[in-house]
C-alpha cells in the first residue's frame, strides 16, 4: 500500500518528509509492476513487496539517534531508503545484484545515503539448525555473505528488518539470536503487520 501524503500527520513526520517518501513509495509500486510482467511472469522469483505503509509505521515507532538500520532481502531497496530519510543509517543486503542496481538508482533519485551490497545476508559460518532438524531455508536463497562489503558484521545493527515468506521466520529468528547485537530489535513483516523481536523474544 502507498503512504497517503494526505495522512494526517499522527506518525509527527514533517509534511514534506511524508510527501517525499510517498512519491517513493509509488515509484517502488511502479517498479513493482513492470517486474511482475518483465520478470515474475517468465519465472519464479521471491521478491514481492511489503505493505510499504505498515513498514513506515513500524520504523517510525522505533527510530532513535544514531541507530543503524539493515534490510535482509532489500529487493528495489523502498524500505532501506525511507530508513535513510527518517534519519536511521541504513544499508540493504540483497542477493539479486539486478535488483541492487534498481535500489542504487532509486536512491540517487531521492537524494538518498542508503547503501546497498550484493550478496547474502546470512553470515558465513551461519548454519539453521532448528530441534526438530528441519533446516531447509525455502526461498532464501545461497550466495556469498554480504558483510564484509557493508564492513560491518550483524551485530553492529540496531533494527534489523525483513519480510519473510511463510515458515522462514524462526530461521530469522534464530540468526539473529545468533549473530545480532544484544538488544537489537528486529522487526518481521507478516500477514499481520510488522512484529518486533528483541533477544529472539516478541516484544509486546
Ligand atoms: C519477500 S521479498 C521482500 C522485499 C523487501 N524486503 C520488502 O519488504 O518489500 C524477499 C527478498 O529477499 C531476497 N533474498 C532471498 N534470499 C536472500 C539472501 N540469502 N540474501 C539476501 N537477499 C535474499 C529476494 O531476492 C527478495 O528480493
């Protein structure tokens, strides 16, 4: 869903702020379609895109000084560049390095600082070992990690955030319990909006 621009402005964000990452919403809408029909019609591909509205809501509420953001699965890099507009210092891993390339230029476009690297966001060394010993990953996919392009490791990240498809989430879970800093929060997109996770724990 589009952010309304209209809005009123319960969320306290500067009018002009909010108009801004509207029209970038719509552009990641946009960009959406014409992937749906250039790419997704031919063959499969995991990305599809979050409900951009609830998201914003979600990094609001949790916005703070100096904190610094990571999107696993950035895709065309919306969500990483709205955190970059709301002041977070933000960086998207994402393993289609074509869709890398579209995050790059839609962040120029919006005179944004988001970074992005190609490549996986589960750390080498990383491996999902759940008791009941099914370890299979489902849509998320292999490829070299990530990391040392950001220079930065997992847990140096405050808020983590990703939208994973269905039965991927303990295994996110899991590697942030692993990898992430003490304390960091990571939010999952899900059916029912955005749930927030601190030490592998619901945060109510
Ligand atoms: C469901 S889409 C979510 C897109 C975006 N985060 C959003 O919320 O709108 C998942 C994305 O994760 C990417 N992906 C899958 N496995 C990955 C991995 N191991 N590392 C980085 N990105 C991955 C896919 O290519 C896809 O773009």
């Amino acid at each position: 869903m589009a952010a309304d621009p209209g809005a009123p402005a319960r969320d306290g964000l500067d009018p002009e702020l909010r108009a801004r990452i509207a029209a970038l919403s719509d552009e990641g809408w946009e960009i959406w379609e014409r992937f749906d029909v250039d790419v997704r019609r031919n063959d499969w591909h995991p990305f599809v895109p979050a409900d951009y509205e609830r998201v914003l809501e979600a990094l609001v509420a949790q916005r703070g000084p100096g904190l610094r953001f990571l999107e696993w699965g950035s895709a065309t890099g919306v969500i990483t560049i709205m955190a970059d507009l709301l002041g977070y210092e933000a960086w998207g891993i994402e393993l289609d390095p074509a869709l890398v390339e579209v995050a790059r230029g839609l962040a120029s476009r919006y005179g944004s600082g988001a970074r992005f690297a190609a490549g996986s966001f589960i750390p080498s060394g990383y491996r999902y070992r759940p008791a009941d010993g099914d370890g299979r990953l489902g849509t998320i996919g292999d490829g070299a990690s990530a990391y040392p392009e950001l220079r930065h490791p997992l847990e140096d990240f405050d808020v983590v955030y990703a939208y994973p498809w269905g039965g991927e989430e303990a295994m996110m879970i899991d590697l942030m319990r692993a990898y992430g800093g003490r304390g960091a929060r990571l939010l999952l997109h899900g059916g029912e909006g955005v749930r927030v996770y601190r030490d592998g724990r619901p945060v109510a």
